[in-house]
C-alpha cells in the first residue's frame, strides 16, 4: 500500500502525457449532447471518484451527475431511460458482473457510454463507446490509493477539456509535483492522536465530501476502526448527537464557498468536546494536519495523498498489516 500510494504523481504524469487526444474525444462527443446529463456507476473507492464527479461538473460544467444503483438492472432486471445521458462508469478491474450488466441496460436504452478504467483489456472497457485508462498500472494492495487518485484526476481533467478551462489546465499540469510535496507532509500528529481510538467521524463537503469518504472506508480497512463519513450539513442533524469530549473527527476542507461552513462546524464540534483533527483549515483549537493550495478542485486530492501515507503508518502502530485486511480481496465480484 505505502509503495503504490507514493506512485501517485507519477500516474498522474503518465496520465497527463497520454490522456490528451482520449479525453479531447470524449469532450467532442459531449459538447454534441443537446441536453446532456450524468449517470455514474460504480462501487466501492471509484464510487467516491464518482462524488467527485458530481460536485465538479455541477459546479463547473452545470451538469446534472447523479449516482445509479447497479441493483436496479443487475438483480430487479428493470430497463431505465438513457437518452442524451452520458453513463459514466469508473472501475479499477472493469469486471463487475453488476456493473458490466447496467452498462449493457443502459447501451440498450440510449445511453453513450465511458469508462474510466485501469485494466484496459476488461470486459467493460471493450464494452465502453469511450474509455479512458487510469493509467495507474498493477495495483495489487487490497486497499486502493493511486487508482483512486488516478479516477478524480482524470475526471478533473475531462472537466478541463469539456468546458475549456485554461485555470484547470494550469493546476493539473502542476498537480505531479503538488502530488509529491502532501506524500511529504507530516500527518504524525494524527497517528498519535488516533492510535487507541475505536471511532470517528470523517467531515468533508462539496469537492471534499469523496474523499472524506474515501478515507473512512481506509480507516475501516487497514486500522479495523468505525469510521463515517459526512458532509458537514449533515453532522449537525442527527450524527451531533453522539459527540463526546474527546471524541475524534479528521475534516477535510479546500478553499472554495465550502470553507465557511466547515469552520462554523469545527467551533461546533469543539464546544461538544469533539477532539478535531483539521487538514485545510487555521483553526488554532484543532490539530492542524499541514496541506497545500492549488485550485479548490484539486485540494481534496492533496488531502488524500496525505492521509494515504498517515493511514499506513496509523494501522502498523495498532499493529495491523495495511497489506493484508481481514476479511477482504482485491476484486469483488457483486451481482
């Protein structure tokens, strides 16, 4: 895991040198669509690629992306209607019985398929109208870390070509070396402070939100803790009511009109005696975990890359093996 996770940058690089004409492509073929909408399609870590997804053409493109249940064909056999929908699918092994059969309902009822895929020769990428490799190469850890990675940085880079946006652009062709200076940061204070703790909460929002849920199903597989993961609007329903002095919450925060409303979260938490660990944020009452600017689309994957090196050395120090999770595989094959 630590070894692959600190190949990041890298795939990034091979990603930004290869992907160009792919996704200039793709763009073509979606700026055609009259009323285009999103329909995603995954599970697991790519279906936290895919919340990226959402927030970033919502936000930047305007376009409705919502998320689809692969059940509602795969096991309930019901045919939903595709046209002028773009089915976005994003998948590390592209095997999925479930998903490769809701690709095959939605080709039949109209819908314009792409794949973000990692294996290039799978069952759904030869499937795909379009697909596009994450370029991330072998990734034999249980737990993904540059596949994900690799998925949100080539959905920010087909925002960047369907909406021509030159100051997208200009940050992911900085993103390698940003990439490589947050595998550097000393998340150390979050070991110690998380070490003998048995749950937590993990709070991010908008762009922010897939990886805070990306890094609670890492805390759940390489350190076995209860770990969830919520938008800061929905803490302060019912999830507020089971703070406690003392009890952790790692958030995540990029600078964009999210960041108001994660700092009036934070003062909330600690006047319910949360113990906050804050990445993102200059709050002097938390433990701030260290982070780098770049555009607000990219922040997220910063923090990520971060947390990635801290959570492997969070599971050895409570004497887990990152590389081997109970009761996990690399592939899942759901129906």
């Amino acid at each position: 895991m630590f070894r692959e996770a600190a190949e990041a940058a890298d795939v990034v690089l091979r990603q930004l040198d290869r992907l160009p004409g792919d996704l200039a492509r793709v763009a073509k073929a979606l700026k055609r669509l009259p009323h285009a909408r999103i329909v995603t399609l995954a599970r697991g870590s790519s279906d936290h690629a895919a919340t990226y997804a959402k927030y970033l053409f919502e936000t930047r493109l305007g376009v409705l992306t919502a998320s689809a249940a692969p059940s509602v064909s795969s096991l309930y056999a019901v045919r939903a209607h595709f046209r002028d929908t773009v089915l976005l699918v994003i998948s590390q092994s592209g095997k999925s019985p479930d998903l490769l059969a809701a690709v095959d309902a939605a080709k039949e009822s109209g819908a314009c398929v792409v794949a973000m895929v990692n294996v290039e020769e799978s069952p759904l990428a030869s499937s795909a109208h379009f697909a596009i490799p994450l370029c991330a190469g072998d990734e034999t850890s249980v737990a993904a870390t540059k596949s994900f990675i690799a998925s949100l940085a080539a959905l920010a880079q087909l925002e960047a070509y369907w909406a021509d946006d030159a100051g997208m652009g200009a940050a992911l062709e900085r993103l390698p070396e940003r990439l490589r200076q947050a595998w550097r940061l000393d998340w150390g204070a979050a070991v110690e402070e998380l070490r003998d703790k048995d749950s937590l909460y993990v709070i991010g929002r908008g762009l922010g939100l897939a990886v805070a849920q990306e890094a609670a199903l890492k805390l759940k597989e390489t350190c076995a803790m209860h770990a969830e993961a919520f938008s800061s609007a929905e803490v302060r329903h019912g999830p507020m009511a089971i703070v406690r002095r003392g009890f952790p919450v790692l958030a995540f925060a990029q600078s964009d009109e999210t960041r108001k409303d994660m700092a009036a979260l934070v003062r909330d938490l600690h006047a319910h005696g949360a113990q906050v660990l804050s990445a993102g944020l200059e709050d002097r009452d938390s433990i701030a975990l260290p982070s780098i600017g770049t555009d607000p689309a990219l922040q997220p994957l910063l923090h990520i890359q971060a947390f990635y090196r801290m959570v492997n050395a969070l599971a050895i120090a409570r004497g887990s093996d990152p590389d081997r999770p109970q009761h996990l595989s690399k592939v899942t094959e759901t129906l």
